[in-house]
C-alpha cells in the first residue's frame, strides 16, 4: 500500500516558484470560481504556496515540509492529498530531486485561468454550475463580466499610430558588442506573465480508432479531426462518459457545410446527448476511481481477496452499481444518493465500492438514502480511507449494521423478547469465520436469555412455596 509517507516527508525540502506573476485579481477567480470545485483545503495550501513568494519575484526560500504542516495546522496526508487535487485541476506543477538523502520539491504555481477562458472552458464551467445551481452560477459570471469598451454615438476615434507620433533616429554603425549584449540568451527569464491553458485530457484515453472507423469518410472526412478537434473529443468523452460508438453520431451530427467540425456545436451535441440520457442532469466533479495514494500497487493480485480489493478500487461507482445490475445504467436516485455522500462525508470511490456492496445486500439489493448515509457518516468520523480498512469496520461493526436496518436505536429497546437468528445475505468479503463469530454471539446472547427466563420461573416457584408455609404458619 502507497501510503503518503512513501511520497513525501516531513523533513523533505520544497521551493515555491510560479510560471508568472500572480496577480491580485486572481485571487477572486480561485475564491469563487475554483475553490467550489476543489475545495476549501486545496484552496487554502494554494494561498499558502503563494504567500511564500516575495512581491514581483518567481521564486522563494527553502522550506520544509513540517513548517507548512505548522503553517496549515494539518497532517501531511491532507496536505499530500490537497496538492494531487491542485495538480489534477492544473494549478499546480510538482517536481522532485531523489538524489539527495532528503527529497526535494519544487512546487510551480500555475496561474488560473481568466473569467473568459473559464466560462468557456467546456469542462470546468459545466462542473461549476453542477456544483453551485443556475442562480449562483449566474451571479458569478454578471460579477466577472462588464460592457465591453464603445464609444458612444457621435464619437469618433482620433488615436495616432506610432510612426504619426515618432521619428527613428540613424546615427551610424552599432557596436558589435552591444548587438551581441542585446542578442545574447544568459538562462534566465523576464519576469512576467503568460496565461494559463485549459485542462486538457489526454488523447490517449480516447479510442480514436474505434471512432475513425464508424465514420463514412463521406460524412466526416479524416482531415476534420484536426488536432483541437481531438483535443474537444478527448474532453467532452471525460466529462461525459461518451464513447466511441456513441460519440460517432455526435461528431456527425456537428459537421457543418464546408465538412469541418464546428467545435461549438459539438459540446452542444455532447451536452444534449448526456441530459437526454440523464434527465436533464449534468455531470459533477468526482473522482473516478480510488486516487492512487490509497491504492495497493501490487500489479498481479495473488489472492481472491487482492483481486476484489483491487476490482473496488480500479472501478468507478457508477460502473459498480451498474455491475450489479448486470449491465443496466444505475437509476438517477440511487446516483444522487451516492453522490451525496461522496460530497457531504467526504468518503472515497474505493470506500464507497464496499458500502454499496454492503448495503445493497443487506436491504434487498435497494440503496436506501437513511441507511447509507448513517453508515457513511460512521465511516467519516472513522476516517476510513481503504477498501481494506471499510471491509474491516464492517466486520467488526454488523451486528450494529443490522440493528440499524431494522431501525432499532439501542440494543436496549428490545426488553425480553427472543432476538431471532438472521439469515441475510454477505458480500463475498464477509467471509466465514465473521459470519460464524456473529452467530456465535447470537446463540450465547439466546442461551443467556434462556438462562435470565429460567431463573425467573424458578424465584416464582420459591415465592408461592414461601407464601404457602406462611399461611400454614397462620392456620396454625
């Protein structure tokens, strides 16, 4: 298991640099437009990072990791953890020297993208008015826009041209050394700024073969997939779980008369195609996958169990439930549910892969939103990150599970009644030995009310024997 420790220390060094100068309006653009989708944490190391920038400068002192740990008040996993999530989105670039007996880091913060560029981004525009709602969404891009500079009616411009104004001076022959100064490249770079380019998925996660080969050469001629063309597919098939096949009649559909993609009409074909299938819904910004710091990294699973740990964490939930329902797309409730606890306890893939096994077992194979989330929030306050550690608490905690199932608050609302035996079904993982051991319990718990019932019977028997003398006593 790649635990965050394998990754970094705190006695390992790092430099804070920037790819340009961080201006202050920035600021408000990671405030409201990133920090909804990556969260008050990464937004918070982001400024951190920042504030160890002089003015005007693109680098910063050493430092070490446990001073940014006293800095954040926060452990170096969360910290490890806020930093994949600022690379993912694009705002942060990490290297590493291993060389030394200490590692060390160079952290270059990447500027955000403009107002422009984000509200038209195409990916992470579309997770933003997921997040916030059209209202807030709204708000946000009437707070980042304004009239575009017109004159008004009756103005006209005046403005001279460079050469109307100035002269250029030919005083003779330059001096070589001066051409030389003036043409030399020493390493270093002037300190300014170049804007940041979108998020872009990797072609290589895109079967472009597969799609190349549905399309009529007539319809869609090779030359059309240019390369920004590429590029949008690659995005929208992310964002939107397209694939090939499916992504075959959205290219078509965006052909315009001159036989070129319009890129434009493409994300419309793209959006539509997903909100018919979705009722209207667009996608959100969750992780895929488990992320790879909580990932066992073994490449061959030598056991059963490796292999169902490693199932859980290479799959999506999305991809589990529609697993277990051999094939069929998971409904919009049971996606809401699980989506909403991924957000509000802030649980894992991996983690939530085995809370859905469980539950689905335990409740007839329905995810029920109040069991679900009872459970998630145990597994919160547990700071259950693993599939490994969730199978564990699971264990460990059934018997509780299963009072909860039944709605039961304590154990003791059951007065005297016999506890029946149970005969739910397990998930694979729920293997033998539990099982027997939660039997176990429930037989001794049996036996011992049996126990309780029998010596009540027998103080009944020895007060009528008492009150029989007694009244002997009497007649006497």
């Amino acid at each position: 298991m790649a635990q965050h420790w394998q990754e970094m220390l705190p006695i390992d060094r790092y430099t804070v640099a920037a790819s340009g100068l961080l201006h202050d309006y920035d600021r408000k653009v990671l405030t409201l437009l990133y920090q909804p989708l990556i969260g008050s944490v990464c937004f918070s190391l982001y400024m951190t990072l920042w504030a160890e920038l002089e003015e005007n400068r693109l680098w910063s002192s050493s430092n070490s990791h446990h001073s940014l740990m006293n800095f954040m008040g926060m452990g170096l996993k969360d910290i490890y953890e806020a930093r994949l999530k600022l690379e993912g989105i694009g705002l942060l670039k990490v290297y590493v020297n291993k060389e030394e007996e200490t590692r060390s880091f160079i952290y270059e913060l990447l500027p955000p993208l403009t107002p422009e560029q984000f509200f038209l981004d195409g990916m992470l525009n579309i997770y933003l008015y997921k997040k916030l709602g059209k209202n807030q969404f709204m708000r946000l891009k009437r707070f980042f826009s304004d009239q575009k500079v017109q004159p008004a009616m009756g103005y006209e411009e005046v403005t001279k041209a460079f050469q109307d104004v100035f002269q250029s001076g030919h005083p003779g022959s330059v001096d070589n050394e001066v051409v030389q100064l003036m043409n030399e490249a020493d390493g270093e770079g002037y300190i300014g700024r170049r804007e940041q380019e979108g998020i872009q998925i990797g072609n290589e996660d895109f079967n472009f073969e597969l799609l190349q080969a549905g399309l009529n050469e007539s319809l869609v001629p090779k030359k059309a997939l240019t390369v920004k063309v590429k590029e949008s597919i690659s995005n929208l098939a992310f964002l939107y779980g397209i694939d090939p096949i499916q992504m075959k009649n959205i290219v078509i559909s965006a052909v315009n008369e001159d036989n070129e993609i319009n890129i434009d009409e493409l994300r419309k074909s793209a959006r539509d195609w997903y909100q018919f299938q979705n009722q209207d819904q667009l996608p959100s910004l969750i992780d895929r996958v488990q992320p790879a710091i909580h990932q066992t990294h073994k490449k061959q699973p030598e056991t059963q169990e490796e292999e169902l740990i490693r199932y859980l964490e290479i799959t999506s939930p999305r991809q589990l439930l529609k697993d277990i329902s051999g094939g069929a797309d998971p409904s919009k409730g049971d996606l809401q549910i699980i989506e909403d606890v991924m957000f509000q306890q802030k649980l894992l893939p991996g983690v939530i892969n085995v809370l859905i096994q469980y539950v689905m077992l335990k409740t007839d194979m329905k995810l029920t939103k109040g069991y679900v989330e009872k459970i998630a929030g145990h597994w919160a306050r547990k700071k259950i990150k693993t599939p490994q550690e969730a199978i564990a608490l699971a264990k460990k905690e059934h018997r509780q599970y299963l009072d909860w199932a039944e709605g039961k608050k304590t154990a003791g609302t059951t007065g005297n009644k016999k506890k029946p035996i149970r005969t739910e079904m397990l998930p694979d993982w729920f293997d033998e030995k539990s099982s027997t051991a939660a039997k176990k319990k429930e037989s001794q718990l049996q036996n011992s009310e049996k126990e309780q019932h029998e010596l009540e019977m027998r103080k009944r028997e020895l007060k009528e024997k008492l009150k029989k003398l007694r009244s002997q006593e009497v007649t006497d």
